[in-house]
C-alpha cells in the first residue's frame, strides 16, 4: 500500500546517503532546511509505492497536518496517521 511519510535528517549529506541507496519506488520532495530550531536540518516529503522501508522510521517527523508540502490527494492519510503516531 502506498504511504506518505515526512523526514527529518540531522544534515543533507545523511539524505543523500540514504536516498542515495534506496531501491524501494518512490517520489520524494525535498523541502530543504525548514526547521528553524534546526537550521542544518534537511527536510523531505515521500510517496511511496509500498510500505516505507524500516531503515527511514527513525528519521520521520510529524508536523501537524498537513506541514508545508503534500501530495495532491494524500492529506486525509497523512492526517490519520497523524492522529495514530500522536496516540502512541
């Protein structure tokens, strides 16, 4: 099933390693530094095809729905797995 997630990572040299050696399809924006009380951070929105590989988890963020970016359509399923992760 697809899945919209949003990523957080410490520099950008970290996406592109990871982003970099990625074999699952995927679309991915990348929204550059965002964060103001993390001026390095770089930030990325992702549609994947399938289920988000487990090596991305650790680098999600949740920003209230819907952020900055989103993909046409995705918002209802962002917003709900907003809800959930907040419930946890």
């Amino acid at each position: 099933m697809a899945t919209f997630r949003k990523y957080e990572f410490a520099v950008y040299a970290t996406f592109r390693t990871i982003n970099d050696s990625e074999v699952e399809p995927r679309t991915v924006v990348e929204l550059g530094h965002i964060n103001p009380a993390n001026p390095k951070a770089w930030c990325v929105d992702v549609l994947w095809e399938n289920d988000e590989p487990k090596n991305w988890a650790k680098y999600q963020t949740w920003p209230e729905p819907v952020g900055i970016h989103t993909f046409a359509g995705w918002d209802e399923q962002y917003a709900a797995d907003y809800e959930q992760h907040k419930s946890l």
